[in-house]
C-alpha cells in the first residue's frame, strides 16, 4: 500500500478533557504516546488522528474559526485515506515513527462544546486511535504512509484461551490456534489478539472488558473453563459482562455436539453481546472447540455485520432450503 499523506498539524494537551495545542513538533516515545501530552500512557489510546478533511467540513457546518487540536486530536493528516484504516493497520510518520491503530471512533461521556454547536463530533465517530510502536520525532509537514493495511471492513476477532495450564507453560495450547485458524478462514477475520488466562474470573472479566469496551472489536471468543469443575468459571465471567444474552448460539452448540456425544449437556457455556461486542464461550479441549465453532459459523458473519450496523433485515444475506 503506497498512500501517502502530510501532517497539517501536531497537538498536545498537559490535561485531559482540554483542547490541545498546535506545536511544530512532537516526540513520539515508544509504549507511551507523544512526550507531554495528558493521553499518554502504557494503554492503547495513545494517540488520537484526525482527517483535515473531516475538520474543513465542520468549518462548512459554521464553525470557520476551528483550529487544530479542538478535538483534542493529536496528528491531522491531509490527503491520507484515515478512513479506510483497520484495527491492526501500521502507519509511519515521518521517517522514524510507527504507530499501530487499536481502537476506531470512541464513546463520549459528555457532549463537549463542539456538539452543543452544531449537534455534531467528529472525533467520536472519525477518530482514529493508535499505539506507538517505534518512537521518534515528527514534525509538521512531515509525510505519513500506510506500512500495513488491515481493511476497515474485516471482521475484528479476539481469542482468549482460558487454561490453568496452558497459562503456567504446563500444556500447549491448541485450541486457541485451531479456532483462530477458523475464524481467518470461514469469515475472512483479522486476529487483533490472542492471550491466553488463567481460571481466574476476576482475570478474564478484566480482559472481556478491555476489548469489548470501545476496542471496536468485533468477536470475542472465549476457549475454556466451561464445564463443571471447579476452576471453570467462565460461563459466570461471561454472564457478569454482557448486556443481551445470545441463546440460540449456545443452544445450536449443544445440539451439534450432543449429536455425537452424551457429555455436551455438561456444557455451561454462555454467549452475548457487550456494546457492538458479541462474545462467544467455547469447551476447552480442541476438538469440542472446533466442533461448537463449526455449528455457529453459518451465522456468524451475518449477526457480526448486523452488530455493525451493515444490515438491517434479519433474513438478508443467508441461504435458504427449499421447503
């Protein structure tokens, strides 16, 4: 991908909630953001971008007084397809700073001054959000060029492996690639992440949070602890988290493996959706993860672009038996 654009400006703020300051140039720090800005931090939002286009159309809507750093942006870049830009994409600024995109667009708590005016924000819907990976200094006018390109419209998947084992270095984990290597496969998706936790609910409550929470995560699947032993607590870690429950996921899983095993009734695997998260629960062995996997898959994609927003109708898109 050779697209390259030019940095219009650099901002930074030495408080959060205030807008930023224009400045000719900015220290990148690896793991931590831009030197002096209030957002930095070892987190994933280190650093926030803006189109110049997009803030050229807010000065049309009738605020032609708008400068850089009003959205609290860090980096406006012209002439540079920011939209087209997906979780996982690597960009470089300048000649020495990369900058990995972690998160699209956010929530705002509160409606800031820009949107009293115009009824309208463009950070939260056109933001883009990134961690810096290589550090440097940029300045102004500096170019900006894609390095990877994961496409806007991929499917975002997370795999957590829950395993008391595998976490300790005890086992291999299998499952986790096996279900990984499925999702690449049958929808297309990007794995944004793999981690692998131990049986601990606080530990993977923590980590379903992180990424369903404004990550722009499309699937989160969780492989393990679902059955009736007692370090299995993921079907309660799950329940805890999400905020509509998905049924006839779990359901249409227990019935393909009930049909070639008595011992899938002892599944307690609960799924659902968090935000426009859906987060699924999987056994832990390889081939019941596969297998529960495989039955959802002709689904799948479709209630993923409906968490999106892409489609409307629940019938579109899927194929139909004859009667």
């Amino acid at each position: 991908m050779q697209a390259k654009g030019v940095i219009e400006a650099l901002c930074l703020s030495e408080r959060k909630g205030t807008k930023k300051t224009p400045q000719p140039t900015a220290r990148f720090i690896a793991g931590h953001g831009i030197e002096g800005d209030a957002h930095a931090g070892p987190w994933h939002r280190q650093v926030s971008l803006l189109a110049a286009e997009d803030i050229e159309q807010m000065r049309q809507r009738g605020l032609p007084d708008l400068e850089p750093g009003d959205f609290a942006e860090n980096v406006v870049v012209s002439g540079f397809p920011l939209a087209s830009l997906g979780l996982g994409s690597r960009l470089r600024l300048g000649s020495e700073v990369e900058l990995k995109v972690t998160q699209l667009g956010k929530f705002c708590h509160h409606r800031c001054v820009i949107y009293q005016q115009t009824g309208d924000c463009i950070m939260p819907r056109l933001g883009v959000f990134a961690r810096v990976v290589s550090g440097g200094t940029v300045a102004v006018g500096d170019s900006v060029q894609i390095l990877e390109l994961i496409p806007r419209e991929r499917i975002q998947a997370v795999v957590l492996t829950i395993s008391d084992r595998c976490s300790r270095g005890e086992a291999t984990d299998t499952s986790g690639p096996a279900v990984r290597r499925l999702l690449e496969q049958h929808l297309g998706a990007h794995i944004y992440a793999a981690r692998i936790l131990p049986d601990e609910r606080k530990e993977i409550v923590r980590w379903l949070k992180h990424y369903s929470n404004g990550h722009s995560i499309d699937l989160v699947v969780a492989v393990g602890g679902t059955g009736f032993a007692e370090r299995d607590v993921t079907p309660e870690a799950v329940a805890s988290v999400i905020e509509r429950p998905t049924p006839g996921l779990d359901e249409a899983m227990r019935w393909a493996s009930l049909q070639k095993t008595p011992l899938a009734m002892l599944s307690r695997a609960v799924s659902g959706i968090r935000g426009r998260t859906l987060i699924v629960s999987l056994p832990g062995s390889e081939r019941g993860a596969t297998e529960n996997l495989e039955a959802i898959l002709p689904a799948l994609g479709h209630g993923l672009r409906q968490l999106r927003g892409e489609i409307a109708d629940c019938g579109h898109g899927l194929s139909r038996q004859p009667a």
